[in-house]
C-alpha cells in the first residue's frame, strides 16, 4: 500500500508541475507543441488519478490493469513535464534575448541619428527637437521630451515629440514654467533616474501630480557637461512585458550617454556662440573705429571752415551797423556757425577724439539737478522717476558732456514714448568681476558707478539694437534726429573710460547702462568765473604756417590787427625759407600740427634747432588723443584747437609770447 501512495504522491507533483508549466506557459502566450504535449500530460494524471481513488474507495476493481500498466508511466510523466518547462523556459529566455538585443539596436540607431544631428545641427532648439522626433520614431518609446534651464532653474528651451496626452500636460506645464518632479529629482541625480506612474510625484493635486499620474514609466537624465547642467532629458513608454526590466537597465545607460552627447554638443554651441559673438563684438568695435576715424577727419576739416566763418564774423560784427541787414546777417550767420560746432563736437566726441575736461564728480548730486532740467523738458504724459542709491560712489568725467550724454538719452527716451509713459533714472554702486571683461569686450573689472535710463516705449528689434550706435543712423522722420545722439554718448562714455550697454525688445522699452569707473577722489569744487579781457596784442614777429590758406589769411589778419608782425607759410619747406630770409628771426612760431610733408612739430624741432629761444603755438583741427600723440612732451597749453575766435587766437599768442621757452625743443 505504501508504494501506491508514493505514486500517488508522484503524480500530483506532476499534476502540480504541469498545471504550473501550463499555466505560465499560456502568460507568456507561448503555444505549440510542448504546450499540447503537456495539457495531454495533465488530462492523463487526472484520468489516472480518478481512476486510483475509485479504486482506493474500494469501489471497483475494474481498473486495475490500467492502473498497474498507467502507475509506471507516472515517473517518466513527471519528468517529461520538467523537460519540457525547462525548454519552453530557455526557448522564451532566447526569444527575449532577440527582442532585448533587437530593442537596444532600434535604440542605438536612434542614438546614432542624433549623432549626425548633432555633428551638423548649429541650433539648439531644433537640435532638441529632432532629437526628441527621432526617438519617437523608434517602437522603443512613446513619448520623448526635453528642456534646457537657466541657472535659475527656469526654462530657456523645450521640445518634446509624442501624441500622448501625458506628454501634452508636462509640455503645457514646462511652458508654463511649473518643473515636474522628475525634473528636480534628474537635476540632482548623476546617473538616469527611473520613475513609474506610482512614484513619480508628489500627491499634491495642485502641483505636478495633475501632470504625470498617467505618465507609465519614465527614465529622466540630466543633459550636462563639465559639471554644467543644461537641462534634462526623458523617454516614456507605456508599461510593458517582461522584457522591460531587462531593457531599461541598457536604455537608461544608453539614454545617459546620449545626454552626455547632447551636453557636449551645447556646450560646443555655447562656446561656439561666445565666439561668435566676440567676433561680432570685435567686428563692430572695428567698424566704429573706422567711423571714428571718418568722422575726426570729417570734424577736423569742419573746424577748418568754423574758424574762418567765426573768425571773420568776430571780426566784422563789431564794425556792422547797429540795426540793419548786416548785422542781422552777421549774427545768423554766427549761430549759424555755433550749431556746426555742436555737430563737430558731437562727431568728436563719437570718434573718442574731444578735448575732455574730467573733474570728480558726485553722482547722486548731479542726477538730482538733473532731474530740475528734465522735468522742464519732458512732456506731461511722461512720468519721470529719478533714485540714486545710499552711499553712491564718485566718478571723474567731463560735466558738461556727461550732462548732454544724460540729456540725448532722456530725449531719444520721450521719443520712444508716443502715447507717454515711465521714464527712470537709476544711479549705483557695482563691482565688475573678470568675467564681465570676457562677455563684454568694452567691459572691465573693477568698482564703477552704474547710470541707467529706462523707458517703457516701443523698444527696439536686433537690427536696430545692432546700429543704434552709429553716427548718423537714426529710426525718427526726416528733420527730427541727426543720428549723432547716441553716437556721441557711446563715444564720451568709451573716451572717459567707462562702458555703455543697450538692452531692448519689441514693445518692452529699452534700457541703457552707462558703466563708468568709480574713483576715491573728492570732488572738484567749482571754478570761479574768469573776467573778460580786451584782446591783447604786441610788436613781436610771428611765423604762421598753415596748409588750408583760408585759415592762414584769417590768423594773419587778426595777428596783425592786434600789432604784430606777422609772416604767412602754407607748409615747411616756405616756412623754412621766410625763417631763414627774415633779417631779424620770428619771436613766435604759429604752425599747424599736422601738414602733408612735414609735421608742425618736426618743422618746430628743425626751426628751433636753428633759433633755441624761438617760442611755439601748436594750433590743430584734432584734439585729445590725435593731437596729444603728435605733440607728446610739450606743455599742454602750447596747443591752441580749432574753431577758434580772434579773442582766443590773440590771448593764446600773447600768452605763449610771455610764457618760458619750451624746452623740449633746445
């Protein structure tokens, strides 16, 4: 009896085995022969476990037969039924083999699209949203995002790829600027991080959780490079078979090395931007330069012509008629002349080339007169709003152009307000860092003072933003602008040192900053008026050399009016025959500094060399720097610029006349 019940106990392990192996088998819809062969199995083992309880049950005895022949099958049975679980098992472990190699595969292609993408794409919004396309395109994933963030933590960028309505919510929510929790959690994280529809958020209804609770399985990585995090990137797929937990292993690295592809390629484009943009900025600094010098060769023949119109109208005036046509003419004339001064200086000051007068300066003061004067020039329907901060620092720039600067930037600010508006002026301590000086080549380190002047008009587009520096370029009617405005600040605030920025958009007002270095000075106290002298005159000899003739005959008229003997030269070589040729030589040396040839100051050192007591006037259509370059070692006061009135001609000779002999030339 007992080895009828260990038979009995062999078959219902079999059963057991069976009911098992068919029932996985049909999980895993896995049909065919073997599944065939053991369903027969398991009807056999119920047959011949039927017919031993009848017979147990002492019922009948009409199966013993069959039973004695069926019991010795039973063994055999059993382990047919493991042989056959066992290939049925390593049958499925190749076939998902294939599908996991032939699944990484359609993932590696994908990879390697967006590798040549990479190699030719220059833009990062289509680079991301290629990307994304691509990776849908595989059966591997249903959906495929991706968002680029700034250092704080707001979106710059986003692309995604996929119909489901999943992707649709974290799309809206990531334009919206509302980061789902993947996100967060991938920004902290150095490898891929896997979320699935349970944990993937927080239950907070009105945060993210609205966004991804229909999400299926997530893997999210950060795209970064260098240690810098550019942003995130992710894939979903609905959940799937058993082959997804041997996948996502393989998926998540490879998806990691994508993103660290990705991150080298932005920041490829990165640096490529910079220098892009360097370039542009040296492209431009090299434009201005040659404008530069066009307008201070420009404002130098001008200043040629002022002088003599406002030398003989100085002239003239004091022997015109009280009332009349003459005088009338005269004095039109005259202010005629001083508005093309003001378009010299302003072409000056825009080629870096004016004579500046810098004195210290206290800010916070100077805006609150300024704001006296603004409010007198703006409209009603613009409101001015003028804030220096506590404690502001001290600068050293010229009063007088650092007002105009100031004063051609409210104006172009009302102008970009039609319909009226805000106008602010902000004044502040700030500190520039090195990094400022690599992003700005006009930029550099150090304390500065910060003058900012806001507007909420129209703003400006890149291509006007691109030109708005340039003389004579100008966005207003016919009539109503010359171009020179902002020019002449760009000019002044680059002359005195400092560094001027535009930032400006469509419809949301401009904003211009003028960096200007801060300085531990005290200020300059104000300088007290100087009484008016007749024009002085004398006996002595001048030599007066002068390449433009009208500007020759004017000094010697007004030379000779105030008593002086006076010799005429339109360039070295005469001037050097009429020194040598005078039986007495000249007190005073007149010359102009630059000449074709020969140079006012070379003449002076062959002229000097000759005669060492002989005394030099430079005079020159070039101020600042231009002039300062031809004449390095000579007293500033041997330089007389140009327009100049017979007043200042005569005080100048007469102060050159009385002052030491320069020494520069003995």
């Amino acid at each position: 009896m007992t080895w009828h019940v260990a038979l009995d106990a062999v078959a219902l392990a079999g059963i057991v085995v069976a009911v098992v192996a068919v029932l996985r088998m049909r999980a895993r819809r896995a049909g065919g022969v073997v599944r065939w062969l053991l369903l027969a199995t398991l009807a056999a083992y119920l047959f011949i476990a039927g017919a031993n309880t009848v017979e147990h049950l002492g019922l009948t005895d009409a199966l013993d037969p069959f039973e004695d022949y069926a019991e010795i099958l039973f063994f055999p049975f059993a382990l047919f039924s493991l042989y056959a679980l066992w290939v049925q098992q390593e049958l499925l472990r190749r076939t998902q083999a294939e599908r996991l190699a032939e699944h990484l595969n359609q993932v590696l292609r994908s990879i390697q699209q967006i590798n040549q993408l990479i190699v030719r794409e220059v833009d990062r919004q289509s680079l991301l949203t290629q990307s994304c396309s691509i990776l849908v395109e595989s059966p591997s994933f249903s959906g495929a995002w991706a968002v680029l963030l700034d250092d704080g933590r707001r979106v710059t960028i986003s692309a995604e790829a996929g119909a489901t309505e999943q992707l649709r919510r974290v799309a809206e929510a990531i334009d919206q600027g509302r980061l789902p929790e993947c996100i967060e959690r991938a920004l902290g994280a150095q490898a891929t991080v896997r979320i699935a529809a349970a944990d993937r958020c927080p239950p907070d209804p009105g945060a993210t959780d609205a966004i991804c609770s229909s999400c299926g399985v997530t893997l999210v990585t950060r795209i970064g490079h260098a240690g810098h995090a550019y942003g995130v990137l992710a894939v979903s797929h609905e959940a799937r078979d058993p082959l997804a937990a041997d996948a996502e292993k393989a998926e998540a690295e490879l998806l990691g090395e994508l993103a660290d592809d990705l991150g080298l390629a932005l920041h490829k484009l990165a640096l490529e931007h910079e220098k892009e943009e360097a370039e542009a900025q040296f492209r431009q600094a090299q434009k201005m330069e040659a404008v530069g010098r066009l307008a201070g060769g420009l404002a130098h023949d001008l200043r040629n012509q002022l002088t003599v119109i406002n030398g003989y109208s100085d002239l003239l005036l004091p022997e015109a008629p009280a009332e009349g046509l003459w005088r009338e003419g005269l004095e039109e004339i005259r202010k005629a002349a001083q508005g093309s001064e003001h378009l010299v200086r302003r072409l000056l000051a825009f080629s870096r080339k004016q004579e500046l007068h810098p004195e210290v300066l206290d800010v916070g003061e100077l805006l609150r007169e300024l704001q006296k004067t603004v409010s007198k020039t703006v409209r009603e329907d613009v409101q001015v709003s003028v804030h220096a901060a506590e404690d502001l620092g001290r600068i050293e720039a010229d009063r007088g152009q650092l007002d105009q600067a100031l004063i051609n930037l409210v104006i172009n600010a009302q102008d970009a307000m039609p319909n009226g508006g805000t106008l602010a002026i902000e004044a502040s301590n700030v500190d520039l860092d090195a990094s400022c000086g690599e992003a700005h080549q006009e930029m550099r380190a150090g304390p500065h003072v910060l003058i900012a002047v806001s507007d909420t008009g129209v703003g400006m587009d890149h291509a006007t933003r691109e030109h708005c520096f340039d003389p004579f370029f100008t966005t207003k009617e016919v009539g109503k602008g010359t171009g020179l405005g902002l020019s002449m600040v760009h000019g002044f605030v680059r002359q005195s040192g400092g560094a001027v920025y535009v930032y400006s958009e469509p419809g949301l007002g401009t904003t211009f900053k003028l960096y200007m270095p801060r300085v531990d000075k005290q200020k300059t106290p104000p300088q007290a008026a100087q009484a008016v002298e007749p024009r002085p005159g004398g006996t002595e000899t001048i030599l007066v050399v002068e390449d433009e003739e009208s500007v020759r005959r004017l000094a010697v008229s007004v030379l000779r009016r105030c008593g002086y003997t006076v010799m005429g030269a339109c360039g070295a070589d005469e001037a050097v025959a009429l020194f040598r040729g005078a039986s007495a030589g000249p007190h005073l040396l007149l010359t102009d500094v630059i000449m074709p040839s020969v140079s006012g100051p070379e003449l002076a050192d062959r002229l000097t060399a000759e005669q060492p007591d002989l005394k030099v006037l430079y005079m020159s259509g070039y101020s600042g720097p231009s002039a300062d370059r031809h004449i390095a070692g000579r007293r500033p006061a041997d330089l007389l610029p140009k327009p100049f009135s017979p007043d200042q001609l005569a005080r100048a000779v007469r102060r050159a006349l009385d002052g030491p002999v320069s020494t520069s030339h003995l």
